[in-house]
C-alpha cells in the first residue's frame, strides 16, 4: 500500500506490549473492521461530528494506528481512546464541506491488533461533510463572479507561484481546457475543485485551495516507505512511544534511538519527550534519529532540536521568493540554525535515518544535520518539495495557496523536484522490511565503526 499525503504526514499511534505467553501463542485470524460511524464512502457527513468510530469484529489489545495526513486528515482535539473491548474512538473537528481520507492501521503503522497480537487488516476510511450553517449565509454566488476570478487565478499563477515553469506545464493549454467547467460551477466549492484539477498538473503538493473553512488539495503524492513500523517494534530494544511525535529505544552497547514523526507546530508539546530522551543520552556511544516518516510541519520547531547538535549559528539552506527584482526573485537568502540555548547539547556520532517520506520543513531538518559535525544521512532520497504557500483570494469565495519560495541548497541549486541526497545510501525492498531494517542496520554499522566529530 503506498503512502499518501499533503504537507505533513499525521499518524496517531500507540504501542502495546503483551506478554510473553500471548507472544508464543498461535496468532488467530486477522481483526477486521466490523463498522465505522461515519461509513466509508458516506457523504453529507454533520460538520458538527466530534469522534470518528471504529469497531472490530473481536476483542482488541488497546493500541491504535489512525494513519492518514495533511488537509484531508481531520484535527484531532484530543486522544484516541477505546470505550469497549472492540470500539476505538478519535476525537474530530470537523469542517463544513471537506473531504477526509485516513486508514486504520496501514501497511507500515499496525497497532490495531487483537489480543493476541494479529494486527488488524487495513481499512481505508473516507466520506464527505456536508455544508455547515454559514455556507449559505452571506452574499449570494453568481456563476458572473467565476469571470474575475479566473482572471486572478491566472494573474497569481503568473505573477507569484515560485514553481511556475519548473515542470514545463502548459498552462495557457490547461486554462482553455478547464475555462468552460469554471465559468459554469454554480458554487464555489465547484470552481474550486474544478480549479484543483487544473492545478495538479504542477504535481505541487503545497498548492491548495480553500473555501470558508474547507480544503480543497490540488495533488496528492505517492510514495513507497523505506521502513516498516512492525519491524521496528521487533528491532529496537525498549522500544516506547512517548507521545504521538516521539519514539525512543536503546540498544545493550549504548546506543540511542530516537524517531520523531512530525514537526508539527500545533503539537509542539508533544516533542519534549524528544528533547527528554536526547538529554538521557547526552553520554551514549552514538545516536540514531529516526525521521524516515516525518512528513515536515514547523521548521522553527525543526530548528529547536538540530540546535542541540551545535557550537555555533551554521547556515544549511538559501531561498529567493517571488515578485521582486529583475529576475523576478529576491536575492538568495541564507537560514541559519543556532545553538538551542536550555535544551541538552549532545556532541556523539548521530546517524539521521531518512526516506522518501521527508519533505517540505523535515528536509530542512536534513539539511541542518548535514551541517552537524559527525552526522550522516542515511537511507533514501527524500522527496523534494518546499514551498512556503501564501493565500490569494479569487474573489468569489474561493482563496488559492501558492508556494511563495525556492528552497536552495547552500551552493544554490533547486531542492524542488529533486530532494536531498544520502551520505550512505540504503536500497530497501518492501520484502525486507518484513523481517529487518537496513537503513537502521547500516546507521548502527556507522556508529559501531569509531565514527565521531572530526574523524
């Protein structure tokens, strides 16, 4: 199953150890999902819906994997928690007029299991919200406002979209092809899904569109992960999850593990046990950090625990934006990661395990830890896209998010489209993956070999 997302990817997951006589035990049929509220494929969904329910066909071991990210997977206010031996509960604010896309457990998170530890079979959940009271409050729509707003939709596209001839789109093409279907949608949530489909020929995943609280995203990417959460279970000694964020474990020899899986800014206090763990092995042989499914979010917040590896401010990145100068960019700009002041400063050999799954401000990250005095990436290429979207309103109650900047490496040339390259390159198949880890093997081969600042 391949992964999908936009902007960060979100996964609310909880391991659960069972005892030893349940671990030797013959494993039962697989659990399946006996039903959810709302339904898979239900439409017109209450807006006003606070949980999203599961219930399986048998009893449950009280660990849980939501998986889903970005616009099209809900805000979650608080925990997942189980009401029943069998019903799992997630509590949701939902928006009016949006579509939503998760899974329960997937191929790489699998912490629904049974009791006797079969994780249960993938479920893919979607449905749609229906329009919430102040959808039609207000000025009434008029197919006359879709004349201006194309023209604006074109003007921003032109005029700001950072990324507008990196992949040699055609858009005067693309703008005749979807003209007719804007010029007659009869809402604006019909323009701005007409207008998504324009879009998505940039293959950007951070263009999006939104109207009143609703999103709309225009491209949804596709990925193969290059590790698998199961077998990390297996293979990390003390393996714990800590928050929703964070996940640590510690090898016999002393070696550290971290995996952080998000840099989101709206759960921020859900990093600190990162920040606890790093402290707990300022002493150790080595480090391994672990952001392989760590879809990006916040990069101040990315900057707060790279700041904890170094002596001194370090540039890592440049970036121009659009809209001004001759050339129609700014002039490149440095960012600057700096000691973080108060937080624990470890100085060891740190072994950054990366992946396809990396982008937007977690390739930051990356690129802060290249700068990292006896620090190596290892794994996969990341994904390769940063855009630092800004709003633009169409004037008929749809607003359009275009990326605003180019993400540079330090020597200039284009992150976008191309990613951020391995120190030690890792191949994965996802049949290896059932039984080891590579990436992780080759990180612990790296720190077991005397590596360390300066050598």
């Amino acid at each position: 199953m391949k992964r999908l997302g936009v902007g960060d990817l979100r996964v609310l997951s909880l391991v659960v150890a069972f005892s030893s006589l349940m671990a030797s035990a013959a494993l039962a049929a697989p659990p399946r999902v006996a039903q959810t509220v709302p339904e898979n494929g239900a439409t017109d969904v209450a807006p006003t819906l606070t949980e999203i329910r599961v219930t399986f066909d048998q009893d449950m071991g009280g660990g849980f994997s939501w998986c889903g990210g970005g616009p099209a997977f809900p805000k979650t206010p608080g925990q997942p928690r189980w009401v029943d031996a069998r019903t799992c509960v997630l509590p949701v604010k939902l928006e009016p007029d949006h579509e939503y896309q998760m899974s329960i457990n997937s191929r790489s998170f699998t912490n629904f299991k049974s009791r006797q530890g079969e994780a249960a079979t993938a479920y893919p959940l979607s449905f749609k919200t229906g329009a919430g009271p102040a959808a039609t409050a207000g000025k009434k729509y008029s197919v006359s406002d879709n004349v201006p707003a194309i023209a604006e939709l074109r003007r921003a596209i032109d005029e700001a979209y950072s990324y507008r001839d990196l992949r040699k789109v055609d858009w005067n093409k693309l703008f005749e092809e979807h003209k007719q279907k804007m010029l007659q949608a009869m809402s604006p949530t019909e323009f701005a899904q007409e207008a998504a489909a324009l879009l998505a020929n940039a293959k950007d995943v951070h263009i999006w569109l939104k109207v009143g609280p609703a999103t709309i995203g225009a491209y949804q990417r596709e990925y193969t992960p290059n590790w698998n959460l199961k077998t990390l279970e297996r293979t990390v000694p003390g393996w714990e999850q800590q928050s929703p964020l964070v996940t640590v474990g510690k090898f016999p020899d002393g070696m550290g593990y971290i995996m952080i899986s998000s840099w989101d800014a709206d759960r921020a206090d859900a990093l600190e046990p990162a920040f606890e763990a790093l402290d707990d092995f300022v002493g150790a042989k080595g480090l391994v950090v672990d952001v392989r499914p760590n879809g990006g979010g916040s990069e101040p917040l990315a900057q707060q625990f790279a700041g904890c590896f170094l002596d001194k401010p370090v540039a890592y990145a440049k970036d121009v934006y659009r809209g001004t100068g001759q050339s129609g960019f700014t002039q490149p700009q440095d960012r600057v990661v700096k000691p973080k002041k108060g937080r624990p400063r470890y100085r060891g050999p740190v072994a950054v395990l990366m992946g396809p799954g990396n982008m937007s401000s977690c390739e930051s990250f990356l690129l802060m830890m290249k700068q990292v005095p006896g620090c190596k990436l290892v794994g996969g290429k990341s994904y390769g896209s940063s855009g630092n979207p800004k709003p633009f309103d169409l004037g008929n109650g749809v607003t359009v998010f275009l990326p605003s900047w180019q993400d540079l490496r330090l020597d200039g040339s284009l992150l976008e489209g191309e990613g951020i390259a391995p120190d030690i390159s890792v191949q994965t198949t996802e049949a290896d993956l059932l039984t080891k880890d590579p990436v992780l093997d080759a990180a612990l081969a790296y720190l077991r070999s005397g590596a360390g600042p300066g050598k």
